[in-house]
C-alpha cells in the first residue's frame, strides 16, 4: 500500500517568455553564469542553440509544500 500523505504537488499558472538570443537572452545568460558559475564550462548556454524559458508567475497552487 502506498502512502498518499508524502504526496506533493505544485501548479504554476503564468505567462511565459522565450528567448533564444538578443539582449534579454544575453542578460539572462550574465545572471545564470553570475549565480552558477559551473554553467558556462558544463553546460554552456548558446545564442541560437539554447532557450531560456522566463515564467511569470500569475497564480500557484501548492499542496504539501
């Protein structure tokens, strides 16, 4: 039997932004590396390459959180 009680969940509603170059893609790109430095030498984050997805949260909904 499973136990039900552990069971987590959480529902983002928002509105979200793509970017896969330009100045916003470029600034996004600075923070990231700025925060987890072992981004750019692991996983490097290229213009045309790579999408950073922004999410605007507008409503969340958690339970067991």
């Amino acid at each position: 039997m499973k136990n039900w009680d552990r069971l987590k969940s959480l529902v983002i509603h928002g509105i979200v932004e793509l970017y896969d170059s330009g100045e916003e893609f470029t600034r996004i790109r600075y923070l990231l590396y700025r925060k987890h430095k072992q981004y750019k030498r692991i996983a490097p984050i290229e213009e045309g390459e790579s999408l950073i997805i922004k999410l605007i949260p507008k409503k969340v909904i958690a339970s067991n959180i």
